[in-house]
C-alpha cells in the first residue's frame, strides 16, 4: 500500500503501536505520532476544508481486531459539523466500514453538551471538562466497539466515550485514531 508519503516522511510520522489509557486502560491503536506531515495532514483534514483526504487517511489505518467488530464515531458537536461543513469523524469512519467490512454505529453516541476546545487544556481539566459531556442513545446492541476519533492527546475524550457507552451495556474493545500524541506502549 502506498501512504503518499516519501520515506522520510513515513519513518517520521508512521509508528503504528498501541497505547492505553484511562482508569480501564483503554487500548488505543493509532497509525502514527502526531508530528510533521500526519499532523499538517489531519489539521488540513479536520481545519483545512479537505474532506477529500478521508479515503486517503482510512488508507493508512488497519482493523485492529482480525476478529472484526464496530466502528463508533466520537461525535463532533453540532456547531463545528456547521462551521465546519462535514463531521470528520463520521467521514472517516464510513471510509472505514467500507475499507474493513464493519458496521458503523453512528447515531449510537451522541454530544449531551458542546464542550469547549480541549487543546489548552492539561489531563484532569479535559476530565472535569468532558464529564457528562457525552449521552449513550439505546441500550448495547454490541460488545466488539471500536471508538473512532482523529487524535488521542490524553485519552479523555475516548475514555468519556466508553464510560458512556459502557454505563448503556456496550462492550467497548478500544480507540482507533489516526494520531496520537501519548508515548506508545508496546
């Protein structure tokens, strides 16, 4: 497969490998370290009005589990899917499904309240600000979900995720993002 990328570039920025996060040590599987091209890539992706880059990106990413499974997008809020003009995640996700063969889920979680932009923030404010943030709509229907968002900085975000879904009766397997920024453990 071809990333698009020279070889530089993919030794720089590809490391795939697994990180785990939260209080259940969530497994969070990720294409590469958020620095260099990947990360102008994703800011182009998610800032740069580049929907167009979410065949490409889903081309990077391989299924974490052989066994297969479901794929849940984080929800992005309302007012960037405006400002924005498409919801990223949800773009990426279907690429996915279609690229894997898995089922996406995506009216399976939703946002209770918008939250403020996480990036300033250290670990325990992005906690304290994402708690309540997310809301399960119905029961678990599934116990093979995979959470899929963009970037894992701390892991809040995914960890909120699968509190919320858990709390419905969903077995939540772990993340998939395309970059992460915590170090990797093996």
């Amino acid at each position: 497969m071809t990333t698009g990328l020279c070889p530089a570039c993919r030794r720089a920025v590809l490391d795939p490998g697994r990180t785990l996060v939260g209080p259940a040590a969530l497994e969070v599987h990720a294409v590469g370290r958020y620095v260099g091209p990947l990360r102008r890539i994703l800011l182009d992706f998610k800032q740069g009005d580049r929907p167009d880059l979410a065949p490409w990106l889903a081309a990077l990413m391989a299924p974490p589990d052989p066994a297969g499974g479901m794929i849940v997008p984080v929800p992005t809020s309302p007012d960037r899917v405006r400002v924005r003009g498409y919801d990223h995640a949800l773009l990426l996700a279907r690429q996915l499904g279609r690229a894997w063969g898995w089922p996406v889920a995506a009216g399976v979680l939703g946002r209770a309240r918008v939250t403020p932009r996480l990036h300033a923030h250290g670990p325990r404010a992005r906690i304290r600000l994402l708690r309540g943030a997310f809301v399960a709509i119905g029961a678990g229907r599934g116990d093979r979900v995979w959470l899929l968002d963009d970037l894992c900085t701390t892991g809040a975000t995914l960890e909120g995720c699968r509190t919320t879904l858990a709390a419905s009766g969903w077995g939540v397997r772990g993340g998939v993002v395309l970059a992460r920024a915590l170090p990797v453990m093996r």
